[in-house]
C-alpha cells in the first residue's frame, strides 16, 4: 500500500504545493508593490495634464476611439506589455 502512495505523495509536494507557495509569495510581493509603485507614478502624473491632453483630441478621433472601443480595450493592452515585461524579467517564471 505504501508504494501506491508514496509517488503520489511525491508528486502532490513537488508539483502542487511547491507550485502553490511560490505563487502565492508572488502574490503577497505583487499585493505590496504594486500600491507602492502606483503611489510613486501618480506624484509624477497631474490629473490637469491628462485632463488638458483628452481634450485636445478632436471629435473624430473620439468618434473611432467609441467605435473601436480604445477605452475598454487600451488598459488591458497595457497590463499585458507590463505582465510581459515583468514575466520576461523573472528567470524562474519565464
């Protein structure tokens, strides 16, 4: 009975929990950093400078921006960019 449990035993630490402390350290390190570096870019980025750059934009840009849904879309391109620039950088992930 033993040696039907034993590589399964082996198999559930080497695989699942390693796996599931590594990723949650992960997440707890990323759960820190990432309101650290908001805090530290929003010092640097005025609400009236973005403000005065949207409304410089003229309407028949707004109008292919509402179409193409550049305002759904554009944040999600632009978290993919920075999990892969952060993936790429990390040597046991990527």
């Amino acid at each position: 009975m033993q040696a039907l449990l034993w590589p399964i035993i082996t198999w559930l630490l080497q695989t699942v929990v390693i796996k599931f402390i590594v990723f949650s350290g992960l997440l707890v390190l990323l759960a820190f950093i990432v309101p650290v570096a908001v805090d530290y870019i929003t010092h640097f980025i005025s609400t009236e400078e973005l403000t005065s750059t949207f409304s410089a934009i003229p309407a028949g840009v707004w109008y292919f921006w509402d179409y193409f849904l550049i305002d759904f879309g554009l944040p999600y391109m632009i978290v993919a960019y920075i999990a892969r620039f952060l993936i790429r950088r990390l040597p046991f992930i990527g």
